[in-house]
C-alpha cells in the first residue's frame, strides 16, 4: 500500500509498526477506509498512547464524582438533584495553521463535549499563550484567536467568563489554545455517549459533512511543525455558531423528551469515533451507510466522510420506536438530520459505500485496541544547572520595579481580551473577568459554581513536579476567595515531543505533582487532555499544564468578595506563610531573564489551612486576593486599581514584595475584625497613591500602566 514511494499507512500518520498491528487484528490487509479509521483514532490526540500508563496516577474518584475520566465530560453531584459537567480542551495546532477557526472550533468542540451529557453549557474559559507581541505574527496569531473566541462564543450564546492570558519566547513557534467548558443538569437529565442496546437506530444530527477538517484534530496534533505548517490549512475546520445554537438546543429538548439512549459528538476522528466508540463502551458493533450521510460536498470518498471533522454534529442512538419523534425535534428547530445505521448485536462495525462494504472491523479495536507506548524517560542535564543558578535580585526600585511588572503584557490587565467576550449572557455571573476566580449562581438556587483555570509553563520548566503542584493548590485558593469550597479538577497538559525522554520526564513529573496536590486536597480528577507534540523547528515548548478546579458555595456569600470592593480606611491583612526569597519562575525573574532556580515547593498542610481561612473570610471580607502573579505588590496595585482608592503599605524588602511562594492571599477588611492567627495586618486603604517601601505613586499611573500593557503592545 504505497503511493508515491511513501506507504499510505505513513502518510496518514501511523508508524509500520502500528500498521503491522492493524493487519493483526483484521487477518488481512486494511481496506483503504479502515486505514483511515485507524490512522485518526490510533493517533496522539485520539488515543493517547504515548500518556495513556501514566494518566493512571490521578485520583478520580469521590462520592460526589457521577462520571469521571473516559466519557466526553467529567460530571459531578452538587447536591439538590443537581448536575455540573466540566471539561477541558486544546485547539493549539489549528490555531497555529489558522487562529481565527482553531480557535472558534475549539469552542464549539467544547461547548457539544458538554451538552453531550444532557448539560446545557452555562460558561466558558480560555487559557491562551503566545510569543511575545513585538513580533507581528504573535501579534496576528493573539488577536485571531481572540477574535474567534469571541466570535463562537458570543453568536452561541454561551458567556466566556475567565481564564488567562501569557506571552513567551517558547510559545512563538507553537501558541497554546485551551478552552475549558461547564454546564449543568439535573440528574434525570445525564446522557452518556453509548450506543444503548441492539437495534437502536443511529441518527445524524446537524451540519452537513464536507472536506474541511479531514483529519484535522488528530493529524494536527500528532506531529511537530515545521516551515511548512501552513500548507495544512485544509486540515482545520470551519465552524459556524448558529448552527451549534441550534443544535444545542434541539439536543437539551430530546434529553428533556427521553428520546435518545447515548449520543457522541463528533470531534476529533468525526464519524470514525463517533460510530466506534459508543458501540464499543456497550460491547456491540454497528451497521453504517455512508451513502446516508448528508454531505455538503459531491464526490467524497468513504476516507474522507469517516475522517471528516466537519463541525456541529452529534450521532444520537434512538430506539426504533422513537425516530420519528427525534426527526420531528430535528426538524423544528431547523437542523438536518439523517438515519444512517444501526447497533448490531455482535461486535462488528460493518460500513458500506455505494453498496460496497468498505470497512468490517471489531468496533472496539479502534480504542480499546490501540498502541500503549512506554517511551523512554530520561530527566534532563540541564536542570541541575538552573537550580544551581538561583536568581538573586537584592534591592530593588519599588515603584519603578511595579511599573514595569504592570506593563508587562503577561502581568497586565487581560481586559483587551476579555472585553471582547459578552460575559453576562444568562445574567448568572457574579463574579467575572479579572478577578481570581470566576463565581457563577447556579439559576433558581443559592448555589454558585466557582472555576480557576491557571498555568505557569516558567515554573514548570524548573521544577515541573513542584510547578504543577502549586498551579493545583493556586486554582484552589482563587476558588476558595470567591466562598467555594474545591470539590474537582481537570487538566490540560501541554508538552513537547514524546519521543525525546526529557519530555516524557516532564510529563509523568507534571503528573505526580498534580496527583499529589488533587489527592492532599481530596479533590478528584474528572477529565481532562493531553496535549503533545508542541514543537516547532525541534524546539519544544516548556511544559505547560493548565489546571481547572471546579468550586461549590452553597450557599453563595452575599455578597462574594470582589477587587473593587475597597474602601478609604479600611485595613489590608496579609494572610499565609511568610515568603522566602526564592524568586525562580517568578514575574520579577522574567524581567531581567530566563528562568533559573527551583521554585519553592508547595507546603499541604499549608495550603489547606489558608483555604479554610479564605473560606470563612469570603464572607465577611469585602476583598480577597491570592498573591502570585507578581507578589504582594502587583496584588495590592490591582486592589487599588480596581478600586479607584490609594493604599498604604507598611512592608519592606524585595521578597516580602515581589516573593511569589503559594499559600498566600490578602484580605481587605474593616477595622476591628477578629483577626485570623494566619494573618498579619500590612497596611490601609486611602487616599490617591500607593505608598510603599518609603516611594509614592499615584493609582492614575499605576491603572494607566497595567490597563495600557495589552493595547500597547498590539499597537507594536
């Protein structure tokens, strides 16, 4: 099977190894639309097969936990018959090829993950990265994405609330898109991705398929990039809003008429995954005719259609009985809908074409089957040089130390970004953009939702066990700040080539440390993804995992605390540890250079005892603000900022104010609280400038800095 000199089985991706498998499995030679299958499905971004041993080690379960790892959204018990359902995703090698549709397509592949559950998605967060902005195509790459977050997310209705914006020199070649989604349900409304039992009819819902996204997500991101990445434009697929609004809400009424046994979105491997995986979790096959799909486009081959990742499209399992009801739904709401097979009793997946059988496979096989690599682990040389290295910055300018910090883009407001989302579609948002955490109330109750999502790719190229570790114990306290006590988390984990074992190094230490985080807070691990092959031009990005944790307020304080809630005369309390004067893979560290150093390792019992003090301080504290980005100083700018009041600081000293070790956060309260026996009281609030270190500036000057870093250098 070869073309051109180069076996079929390599162009689609697959290693002649995992060819020789395929032909082990099915006693033959593959028929040109079974490679294909196989090819997406076995595929990094599919399978998982170079992460799959080592995503073992998180802790996933808990009483609470309804679903979690393997279906197509993490779903947790919120008490009251109530359902959340979470998850995680990246788009960054589409968004690389074309920012605007990587982007735009990432949401909507996140938006049906999570209302293929039976939720309706209620909020979205973005964790985006680039190189830095002096350089135009940084530049062109930031605002595409943005823009085709905002342009998905706003036509769908579904509000971006949060995430987090950073610019380095590693993601330059290679930007980060990860998308995060949550929704809720009540429990009679859960759907699983299941083809049910035989007999049942599958059902076609949505767009029609065409040539765009052929192999897309599974080739994308299966494979370093180079010059020529992109000449891979056609492998990224177009999305269009209104037709997921539609869907989604013709979805939410068959889950609400009980009309559907399982349903699957098609993502990434579209039809390929779509018909096989559901019918393998049930333990059955499938008869499938692809001469029923509806396609957009003539002269399409069974390859093509199977791999075809064409956008807003949901494969529903009915009984017989109840087709008819489905087609009715489909048809009022204006999407098409197709009939297009049916689950068999054994554990075949039979497709023809033109009356041709072109496929005969186990169904299971394109999962259950696939390659399981144990790659080489080797922990890199170069490490014990950064750690030998500290940075030591000694005294610094204060005032001229912020401003610089707060014009940095990294450090800035994200509010060029995030102003262009409609963050208060449904009117559910309490607290939103540019605070800590995101608080949500869960409509026609007292409950809220709080989410953080938060990564830090500079810590974790130091050390990424102690990095990933603190980025679990850091989404939890900017949880907690918001009154939410963390009840889940999930992960993207974003590295570079599996193949070189420094890179699996930094991937099973990325996972041990969020392991450990996750399990000494007693928090599970729902979903998540991996992210590989985050390379360009044989340079890897530094490893870069996101952490989502999920938070339950119930009830919610009334109300929550918020940036803008200082007042003159009020007193600013630092409360946690006190800090060292380790600065690596700090914000102040990043002015001056590379990172070097080993960052501080997270303490537990710590950890725990300063989110139980920011549970009970969220409510009675008016404001409530982790210390990280930046250390205390940035922190209490940002208060003051936000705020439009002055402050005075009665702390000294480099570390005490740009030191970023975790466990800390400052409250603003009123005078004559009882004191915590963490805390310490560092200063007040008042007048127009913050004073601190024996320096002056004026709040004008510091708002003018950190809301000006973005624009300013998108102006170049």
């Amino acid at each position: 099977m070869t073309t051109t000199g180069t076996p079929v089985y390599a162009q689609l991706g697959m290693t002649e190894e995992e060819y020789l498998k395929v032909v082990e499995i099915l006693g033959r030679e593959p028929r040109p639309a079974e490679l294909a299958m196989y090819s997406v499905m076995w595929s990094e971004h599919c399978s998982y097969k170079s992460s799959r041993a080592h995503l073992r080690r998180f802790p996933t379960e808990a009483p609470w936990v309804v679903v979690g790892p393997g279906e197509n959204a993490g779903v947790v018990d919120i008490g009251d018959g109530w359902l959340a359902a979470i998850r995680i995703e990246s788009h960054n090698h589409p968004s690389f090829v074309e920012p605007y549709q990587g982007a735009a397509t990432g949401v909507g592949g996140i938006l049906r993950d999570v209302f293929t559950m039976g939720a309706r998605p209620v909020a979205l967060w973005d964790q985006i990265r680039f190189g830095p902005l002096d350089q135009p195509r940084n530049r062109y790459l930031f605002g595409g994405v943005v823009s085709g977050i905002a342009g998905y997310g706003n036509a769908v209705g579904v509000p971006t609330v949060g995430g987090e914006v950073e610019f380095d020199d590693c993601y330059s070649g290679n930007p980060l898109v990860n998308v995060m989604c949550l929704g809720v349900l009540r429990k009679e409304q859960l759907v699983l991705g299941t083809a049910g039992a035989p007999g049942n009819v599958a059902v076609l819902l949505g767009a029609a398929t065409g040539r765009d996204g052929i192999g897309g997500a599974s080739v994308l991101a299966s494979a370093s990039f180079d010059e020529s990445a992109t000449t891979k434009r056609p492998s990224v697929q177009v999305g269009d809003p209104f037709e997921e609004k539609k869907l989604i809400e013709a979805c939410l009424e068959l889950y609400e008429k009980g009309l559907v046994d399982g349903i699957q979105d098609l993502g990434a491997a579209g039809l390929s995954c779509a018909t096989s995986e559901p019918a393998g979790r049930a333990g059955l096959g499938m008869d499938v005719d692809l001469d029923r799909v509806h396609l957009r486009e003539t002269g399409m081959t069974a390859p093509e259609i199977l791999m075809s990742e064409s956008q807003e499209r949901m494969l529903a399992f009915v009984r017989p009985e109840k087709v008819d009801d489905v087609l009715e739904v489909a048809r009022r709401w204006e999407i098409d809908a197709s009939v297009i097979g049916t689950v068999r009793a054994d554990d075949r997946l039979v497709v023809t074409h033109h009356g041709e059988v072109v496929a005969d496979i186990p169904a299971a096989s394109l999962s259950g089957d696939a390659p399981l690599y144990h790659r080489p682990i080797a922990r890199p040389d170069w490490i014990d040089g950064l750690w030998a290295d500290p940075y030591r910055p000694g005294d610094v300018l204060v005032v001229d130390t912020l401003l610089r910090l707060l014009r940095h883009p990294g450090v800035g407001s994200a509010a060029w970004a995030y102003e262009q989302y409609d963050h208060m579609l449904f009117l559910d948002t309490v607290v939103g953009p540019g605070h800590d955490g995101t608080l949500l109330r869960v409509e026609g109750t007292k409950k809220g939702l709080a989410v953080s999502t938060d990564g830090n790719g500079r810590l974790c190229l130091l050390d990424p066990r102690r990095g990933a570790s603190r980025l679990v114990w850091e989404a939890a306290l900017n949880v907690a700040v918001t009154g939410a006590r963390p009840i889940a988390a999930v992960d993207n984990l974003n590295l570079g080539n599996p193949e070189k074992p420094e890179v699996m190094w930094q991937l099973v230490e990325v996972i041990e440390g969020m392991s450990e985080a996750c399990e000494a807070l007693g928090i599970p691990v729902v979903g998540g993804n991996v992210s590989l092959y985050n390379e360009t031009d044989r340079r890897d990005i530094n490893p870069t995992p996101v952490v989502g944790v999920l938070g339950l307020a119930d009830p919610m304080p009334a109300p929550p605390p918020r940036l803008d809630r200082a007042r003159p005369g009020m007193e600013i309390w630092l409360i946690g540890p006190e800090p060292t004067d380790n600065f690596a893979g700090s914000c102040l560290e990043r002015l001056d250079g590379p990172p070097r150093g080993r960052p501080t390792a997270a303490d537990p019992e710590a950890g725990r005892a300063v989110i139980e003090e920011a549970l009970r301080l969220a409510h009675v504290a008016p404001v409530l603000h982790d210390v990280s980005d930046g250390g205390l100083a940035v922190a209490v700018a940002e208060i003051c900022i936000a705020s439009g009041v002055g402050a005075t600081l009665e702390v000294e000293g480099t570390a005490a104010l740009f030191g970023e070790d975790p466990h800390r956060f400052v409250a603003v309260v009123e005078p004559g609280w009882d004191p915590p026996a963490l805390g310490r009281r560092i200063g007040a609030m008042g007048g127009d400038s913050l004073v601190v270190g024996g320096e002056r500036v004026a709040v004008s000057a510091l708002a003018d800095a950190y809301r000006n870093a973005i624009p300013e250098a998108m102006r170049g």
